[in-house]
C-alpha cells in the first residue's frame, strides 16, 4: 500500500492506494469518526452491479444505505443530483453522517457536489474506480453539468479520504483504461522527464495498462496533482498547469459530443496540439515523432476527425477559456516538467489547428 497526503488550506486528508485497501475502511471510519450516524453509498449501475454487495459487506458494522444513479455524464445532471437530496432527507442524514462516492470521476464529481451542499456540507470519502479518478478523486473539485456547460455548476470540497483500491480496475474496460491513462501522461509531461521516460518504457500496449503495473505510477501522479492542490488549491496560480492539454481537449469533447470521445482520448490530441505549439513559440525541444508512435500503439487517435471544422474548435477553446479577445492563453512547456503560459494569437492558432485535423 502506497498513502499520499493531501495538504491544502482547509484540510489534510490521506489517499490510500494499493490492492484491498478497501478493508482498512472500517478501521478509519471508527478511528476519525467516534460520532457517526449513517453512511451514504452514491455508486452507478456499472459498479453497484459489480462491486456494491462486497463493499456493504466491508461496511456491515455501520448503518449505511445506497443510490444508483445512471453510468458516466449522465450521473451529473440537475435532476439526479436533487434525487440524491432527496434520497439523504429522506434516509435522515445529519451533519455527523457520511457521504461514500463508489465510482469514477462522474460519480465522484456528483457525489462530491451533493456532500458539498447538502445542510451545507457533510463529510465525504472518495472510493475511485477508474484510472482516471486518480486525477478526479483528489483536489476537490466537485460539480454537475448544466445544458450551457460541463462542470459548470460546481464547488471546491475537499474529501475527508480517497481510498483508491486498484482491484476494482480489474473490470474496467479498455477504453476507460486510455482514458484514464492520459492524465498519467498529463502528469509526467508537466512535472518530471524521469516519469515520461519511465512510463515510455514500460508501458508499451494497452495490456500493460493493469493495475499492477501501474500502481506506482497512479501513486507518482496523484502525488503531482496533491503538491500542485496544496500549493494552489483554488486555481489562482499554477493549478492551471494541471490544464494542459486541456484547451482543445475540452473544444474537441464537446464538438463530438460527450460519449463521442472519452475526456482521456480528447486530451491527448489537446497535448499533442499543446506540445506543437511549444515547440513553436517556446523552443520546447521535444521527439514528437516518438511520443506520437507510442501514443498510436497504445491505441489513441492522435488526430481530430475532418468532420470537425477548426473554426468551431477555436470557438468553443475561446469560451472554454471565456475569452473575449483575439488570443489564448495556453499552458504550453518549456521542457519536460516546465509548464508556463502563453497567450497565443488566434491566427496562430487557426494555422496549427488545421495541420491536426486528418
Ligand atoms: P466515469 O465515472 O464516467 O466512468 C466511466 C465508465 O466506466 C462508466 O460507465 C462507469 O460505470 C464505468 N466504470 C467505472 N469504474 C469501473 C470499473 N472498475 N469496472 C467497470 N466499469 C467501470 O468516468 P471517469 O473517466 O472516471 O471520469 C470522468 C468524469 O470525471 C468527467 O465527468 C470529468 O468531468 C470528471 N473529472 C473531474 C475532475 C476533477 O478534478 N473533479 C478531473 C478530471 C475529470
Ligand atoms: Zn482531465
């Protein structure tokens, strides 16, 4: 087991990462909550079929009951987010209970939000099931979606625990292991070549991509991101930096519509993007060339698809960014593990956006 502390202004909490972590639950539920009353469970249909029964039985000891809220983008809606109101009145929790969020980033994202207001905020736990929730289960950033907006409705709140048990991504499906995978990246590229060089090297397919082996690499990243939270927890400074790729990876989301391409897929064209436009305007000097044969291998597109005009791209990267002026600014690097940001120039923009569309 692998624990990682989490310091920002208002809290210090611990992500606890290894296989069967799960277990030691109870053990800190009894130690760091004397008083509780009742726990919440907020999971998702995938893993309320595939893990829910195990986790109440690791949970017998305590009153807890659950809720079942659709799978992914949909679990972030207004609507199922005041069934979970409803459902915490209903079941009568009070400020000494506590909320479990057993998912992926979408459960943890609601949940988070739920926790953050219900009786204007009650304890929660993050339990992650994906890879990608190793970026979305530790910072705070909680929110649902609004019809104008992803994320758009949201808060900074920050769990009381993240007991990251990598069993459970056992059954995650290849693509969501891509997904999550690319904020490993994220991670490397803006913080460490010794981590780049080490994930090139071992993780050359998507079957490499299991929770064995990439346990220490989960663990390094979440350890990028607690310095980056801790440092700057409300995003006034360099918790930008956790943005790379970013810009475009959102524009290109959204234009394929959200299930079109995963977050994780439409990133990684948003770093290659990113990526170009150091070299170009901040003498990064970098092997593209490899970076995106490794990225081919392991199954990625690393190209947006014609059908996609680039002047909705720089569209949608400019409300992205809620820009009203002839530029961007973009996270780009200087060299590995040297981000710094860089307004860019619409023209600009337009030129290299056209060179990544097939
Ligand atoms: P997700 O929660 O939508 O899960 C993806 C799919 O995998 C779902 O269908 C889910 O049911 C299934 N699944 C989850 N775990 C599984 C498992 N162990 N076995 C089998 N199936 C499993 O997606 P995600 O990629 O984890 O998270 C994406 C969300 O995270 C987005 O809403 C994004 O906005 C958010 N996010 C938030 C932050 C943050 O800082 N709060 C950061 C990045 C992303
Ligand atoms: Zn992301």
């Amino acid at each position: 087991m692998k624990a990682v502390s989490v310091q920002t202004s208002s809290k210090e909490y611990p992500v606890l990462i290894g296989e069967k972590i799960i277990h030691e639950l109870p053990l800190f539920l009894h130690n760091e909550f004397p008083q509780l009353t009742k726990l919440m469970i907020i999971t998702d249909e995938n893993i309320g079929k595939l893990y829910l029964q195990d986790l109440l039985e690791v949970l017998s000891d305590f009153e807890s009951s659950h809720i079942i809220v659709p799978n992914g983008e949909n679990a972030k809606t207004f609507e199922v987010y005041h069934e979970c109101l409803t459902f915490a009145l209903k079941q009568q929790l009070d400020r000494k209970s506590l909320i479990l969020a057993f998912g992926g980033g979408a459960v943890g994202d609601l949940s988070g939000f739920v926790a953050a207001t219900y009786m204007r905020g009650i304890p929660f736990i993050q339990i992650p099931t994906t890879i990608l929730a190793h970026d979305s289960a530790v910072g705070g950033k909680v929110a649902i979606n609004h019809e104008l907006g992803k994320n758009m409705v949201g808060a900074f709140y920050q769990p009381e625990a993240v007991f990251y048990d990598l069993e459970y991504l056992h059954t995650l499906p290849e693509r969501e292991k891509r997904s999550g995978f690319a904020e490993v990246i994220k991670h490397a590229l803006i913080h460490d070549l010794s981590f780049y060089e080490e994930l090139k090297e071992k993780v050359k397919t998507i079957e490499d991509i299991q929770a064995r082996l990439i346990q220490p690499f989960l663990a390094r990243g979440i350890e990028i991101k607690a310095n980056i939270v801790g440092e700057d927890e409300k995003e006034t400074g360099k918790r930008a930096f956790l943005n790379f790729g970013h810009t475009l990876g959102h524009a290109v989301e959204a234009e394929m519509g959200y299930g079109g391409w995963s977050h994780g897929e439409a990133i990684i064209v948003g770093m290659r993007y990113a990526i170009q436009l150091s070299k170009k305007y901040n003498k990064f000097a970098f092997n593209d060339e490899e970076f995106t044969n490794w990225l081919i291998t392991l199954g990625y597109e690393t190209e947006i698809p014609a059908e996609i005009p680039a002047e909705k791209l720089l569209l949608r990267m400019k409300q992205d960014k809620k820009t009203i002026g002839s530029s961007i600014t973009f996270v780009l690097l200087e060299a590995i593990g040297n981000p710094m940001m860089m307004k860019i120039d619409d023209e600009a923009l337009m030129m290299e956006l056209e060179r990544f569309v097939k």
